[in-house]
C-alpha cells in the first residue's frame, strides 16, 4: 500500500508545474570491463545524447535519452561498432537559489553494438543507472547541465572457443550539456 501512495505521489508531483525539456550532452565514458575467467579491460570513449524529458527541475521529473558511442576500442572484435544506448531516468532536484538546481538522478538503459565475430554480429546490454548534477538557468528558458553518472552495465555472453563469458562493465561519465525548456 505504501508504495501506490508513493507512486501516486509521484505522478501528482509531475503534475505540480510541469514543463518540457530537449536537450543535448556531451560524456566522457570510461569504462571498465570486467570478463568473468579472464584479463580485465578499460577504454574510455566520448558519448554523444538527446534527451527529451518532461516535468519540474526542482521536484521530479522524467527524461529518456538516446546515446551514440563509437566504441573503436577493440574489446570485442576486432571491429567493435557504435553502440546506440536508451535510458529512461527519474529526477529528483531541489531549488537551491541563485538559479541553481542540483538532483540526485536514478534509471535504466539498454543498448546494442555491431561486432565483428564469428558467432555474433551485434551484442546487446542492459544497465542500471545513478547519479547527480547541477543545473544552472542561464536564460528563463535555458540551463547548463553538469553530472557525473555511473552505470553498471551487463552484456549479452560472448562465445569464445569453446564456452560462454559473461560480461559486465562499470561506466563513470562526467558530462555536460545544455537544456531548451518549453
């Protein structure tokens, strides 16, 4: 029971004074994979994401996004792709004055990348997502983001010679990025 009222109150507070966002950020992913049975790898690789997202930055609000990443880092293959990337992230911020507006930030994505493999030609992800920011308004109708997120990422199992490896990664991505609010 309780967590209907907390859902329900979660929707009235979208309802409080909403408004829309598009937007546009720039991430500096690095990303630590880790391959269960064998050597550990890291790679780093800018991230590129429109998002569009709807209610008050300084209460809840809900934002999908659409990220591009050219991998060229060879974790996979020998030609690993450009993964495209969907999130879906829950807002909390708060009015802290002077235009600024921090929140604490909480979702989860899934993803697919082409790869150069034998067995497979594109592998898929899923990842769970937290972290937090400040936004400042520039204009009445603009904002400069600036975060920092984790991710935990798990892929689909590759398949080696002969067995299965499961692959997770740990993602930090610092980012920045601008708001149009309507």
């Amino acid at each position: 029971m309780r967590m209907i009222a907390v859902l329900l109150s979660l929707c009235f507070s979208l309802l409080a004074e909403p408004a829309g966002y598009i937007g546009l950020s720039i991430e500096d992913s690095t990303e630590f994979f880790v391959l269960k049975g064998k050597e550990n790898l890291d790679a780093s690789t800018p991230q590129y994401k429109i998002k569009a997202g709807y209610g008050d930055i300084s209460n809840f609000a809900v934002e999908a996004s659409l990220s591009y990443m050219d991998y060229a880092t060879n974790v996979f293959s020998k030609n690993d792709g450009a993964a495209l990337m969907l999130d879906i992230t829950l807002y909390k911020g708060w009015d802290a004055g002077y235009d600024l507006y921090p929140y604490l930030d909480i979702g989860i994505g899934m993803g697919n990348m082409p790869v150069d493999r034998e067995l497979e030609e594109a592998l898929t992800f899923s990842s769970f997502n937290f972290g937090g920011g400040v936004r400042y308004m520039i204009t009445e109708d603009v904002d400069f983001d600036l975060g920092l997120n984790y991710k935990l990422r798990t892929w689909q199992s590759i398949t080696l010679v002969s067995e299965n490896v499961k692959v997770t990664s740990h993602l930090i991505n610092p980012y920045i990025g601008l708001n149009y609010h309507f």
